[in-house]
C-alpha cells in the first residue's frame, strides 16, 4: 500500500505520447444542451442515466458506472465569459481546498488544445479512490466536466489509469 500511495504522489509528466491504456472502443457521450460529445477512451459500455442530483442540482446532469468505474457529467454555469483552461483552474482548485490532496498529489495537463485532465488519487484504508476530471467550456458561460473515479487496490492501477486518459476529449458545437 506505501508503494500505491508513494506512486500518487510522484509527479508525473504529461507528454503528447501518452496513449489509452486498453483497445476498447472509447465512452462516448453526446448531449444536446449544451451540445457537446465527451469522448473517453477504455470505458466503452457504460450505460448513462440522469443524475441522481438533477433534480435538485441540475448542473449534475448524467452519471453512469461500470465494473468499478463511475462516469458524473457536471455542467456548472459561470457568470462571465470562461475558457477551458479556467474551468480546469477552478475544478482543481476546488479539489486542493476541499479534498486530502497536495498540489504535488495533483496531475494537471491538457488532451488537446480545448480538453484539460485533473487526474489524482484519494488514499483510502487499504485503497485509494482514483479520479480524473476531463475539462473543458462552451467559452460563453458553461464549464464542461467528466468525473471518472475507481476505487484500487492494486499498485498495477496507477500507471494505466494517469496514461489511459490522454486521448479524451471534449468537443462543443
């Protein structure tokens, strides 16, 4: 478990030849309003329903899980005019002050030009709860996130699930 956590806490490098860690066919999820496609690579057969906390909070708008894996689509909506790059400063420094996670804990890096990734991992008794945030904004008013998590008990976990992100990507139109 020392060598899980020590793992997470090394900072990691994000290079453009980071690929996804398994051939499965990417998730990929279209909504209409806003009209965006979030496509992520490995988790392909995730079926997604509405939020549980629609209802009551409609930024949580879709949630699906699979095998472990758990998929959240928020779409908080900010006063101004916001970029990608905004929304992925405000989402990770939410995580810092509310979560038990370090800067040097946290994984920051881009896709693409328009999709950022938060990756990190939260450790657990005899686990850690492993977590992405895929970034992006329609650039009007609405922050664009899809929060992956899973739960690990396996120091085997952590180099796939930092690599097997960097072709996601979120596309408005």
């Amino acid at each position: 478990m020392q060598k899980l956590l020590a793992s997470i806490a090394l900072g990691l490098f994000f290079t453009t030849c980071l690929h996804a860690g398994e051939s499965k066919s990417p998730l990929t999820i279209e909504m209409s309003d806003p009209k965006v496609r979030i496509t992520i690579p490995g988790m392909s057969g995730i079926d997604m329903t509405v939020h549980p906390m629609n209802e009551q909070t409609p930024v949580f708008r879709l949630r699906g899980s699979s095998g472990g894996t758990s998929v959240s689509i928020i779409t908080p909506k900010i006063d101004t005019a916001v970029s990608p790059m905004a929304c992925a400063s405000a989402i990770a420094n939410v995580v810092l002050s509310q979560l038990d996670v370090t800067r040097e804990q946290l994984f920051l890096g881009r896709s693409n030009e328009q999709t950022f990734l938060i990756i990190y991992g939260l450790p657990m008794e005899k686990s850690v709860l492993l977590n992405t945030h895929i970034v992006s904004a329609d650039e009007e008013t609405q922050c664009i996130e899809a929060h992956v998590s899973k739960i690990s008990t396996s120091d085997a976990d952590i180099e796939p699930w930092f690599n097997g992100f960097a072709e996601s990507n979120i596309e408005i139109f």
